[in-house]
C-alpha cells in the first residue's frame, strides 16, 4: 500500500480508475484536476477527513487495489493541531477568506450585469471597465498579492497544489486583459465569454482556498508563523491604494443595490 501513497494520485487512478470515484464520493476532486502528479499520501492529508472517514476511504481504496487481501494501511501523517470538520481560521487567514466574501460578491453579479450588457452603450462599458479593475486591484493586486507575496512563501511553491493556484492567478489575469481587448473591439460576445470564464474559475480557486487549502495551511503553521503573517498582512493592507480599494468596494455594493433594485421591479 506504501508503493501507491508515494505515487503520483493521477498514475493511481489511471491503473485503479475506481480509486478515482471513490476520491470523489469524499469530496477529493482528483479526477477533473489537470495536474494530478500530488501523491496519493498528501491528497488524503491535505482534505483532512475525520479519522474513521480516512480509515474507511483507505479500506475501500486497498480493497481496489489489492482485492481479496488484507492490506495493513498506514495512517497518513498530518501536521499536529485538531483536526475538525468545522471551518476555522486563524486571523490572517480569516482576514483572505473575508476578502473572498466581496470578491464572491462580485463574480455573483456577473451574469446578471451581462444579461442586459450593451456593448454600445457607455454606460454599460463603464460597468464592465469599472468590473475589470476590481478583478486587477482588489482581487488580484491586493488579495492574491498577499496569497503569493507573503503566505505561499512559507510553504513550497514548487510543489503541485501551489503550482495549481497560481496558474490560476495567471489565467485570471489573462482574462481580465482579454475582457478589456473585447470590449475595446465591441465584441459583446468576447466580453461574455472572458468574464464567465473569470466566475468559474475564481468559483473553484476561491472554493479550494476556502475549504481545503487554508485550514491545511493553518494546520501547518506554527504559532509564530501565523503572527509573523498577521502583521506581514496589516505592513502589505498599509501600504496598499486605500482610495483605490474604497472605490473597488464602493463599485461591488453600488452594482449589488442597482440590481436587487431591478429584481424588485
Ligand atoms: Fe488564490
Ligand atoms: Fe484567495
């Protein structure tokens, strides 16, 4: 069983593609991940599941892959603190999450600022311009600043989960670029497809942050390391645009009064 905890989780579910489903009925979403080379041992780690959940998934994971025998099954080996279903945060790390709450925000309204977009009207562009330099200085400059300035640094960047969240950083940036490049052509369609495509994927990154990635990043860090990043944070929130950070603000809760005030119609 040892073998496949140190192989890569795309390579095992290859071989063993039922191992694959069961992942996934534990909420372990390997299969659509287009990386896949985190070994099986730090996948079950990192979804900190509730020991009998682990016990179990790994009984029904080495009955696939060695069937009709009995396998002894290491434990995985996790960082010290409680480990709990429940969703807490250190401050700094709480401080991300509620970023991601206006960021949420943003993207929710998405859909509903295209359904009526006209991209010949300029008050409508204006949205749209206005929408994209949220994306670029809050949720990019300010937010994901911070996530690859300060916070990634303590861990290895090199590895596969990091190596995933900041492709979609980048990919994020790309389509804030190709937004603006559309809606400069007139291309209503270009300007849809791009600020979709921005929704799904902040959707999942901010989900994986939320859910997975910064509890196990709480559950690494040491008591020391959690307040060197509180004040790394509260140094980066000082010296951030705080004009520029006010407006992106003020732009969320003006478009979110304007549309529950349409819904309302
Ligand atoms: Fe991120
Ligand atoms: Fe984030």
């Amino acid at each position: 069983m040892e073998q496949y905890l140190n192989a890569p989780v795309k390579e095992v579910i290859t071989k063993f593609p039922k191992v694959g489903k069961i992942l996934e009925e534990y909420e372990i979403g390997c299969v659509p991940c287009n990386v896949g080379s985190c070994l099986l041992k730090d996948v079950v780690e990192i979804h900190n599941l509730a020991d009998e959940e682990e016990k179990e998934m790994m009984a029904r994971i080495s009955r696939v892959i060695y069937p009709g025998q009995e396998v002894e099954i290491p434990r995985t080996e996790r960082q010290g603190k409680v480990r709990s279903k429940e969703l807490t945060y250190s401050p700094p790390m709480k401080r991300l999450v509620d970023e991601h709450v206006l960021i949420k925000k943003w993207i929710a309204l998405i859909p509903q600022v295209l359904e009526i977009f006209d991209v010949h009207s300029e008050d409508d562009r204006k949205i749209i311009i206005e929408g994209v330099n949220f994306i670029r200085s809050y949720a990019d400059r300010l937010h994901h600043g911070k996530e690859e300035d300060i916070l990634f640094k303590y861990f290895d960047e090199t590895s596969d989960i990091f190596k995933t969240m900041l492709d979609d950083h980048v990919e994020g940036r790309s389509h804030a670029k190709a937004t603006l490049e559309a809606l400069e052509k007139r291309d209503r369609q270009g300007v849809v497809d791009h600020l979709m495509a921005y929704r799904a994927l902040l959707t999942e990154h901010i989900k994986k942050e939320d859910e997975i990635l910064f509890p196990w990043m709480d559950r690494s860090l040491s008591v020391k390391q959690v307040g060197e990043l509180f004040s790394k944070f509260n140094a980066a929130d000082d010296r951030a645009d705080q004009d520029g950070i006010e407006r992106c603000e003020k732009f969320v809760l003006e478009i979110e009064k304007k549309f529950r005030k349409e819904e309302s119609k």
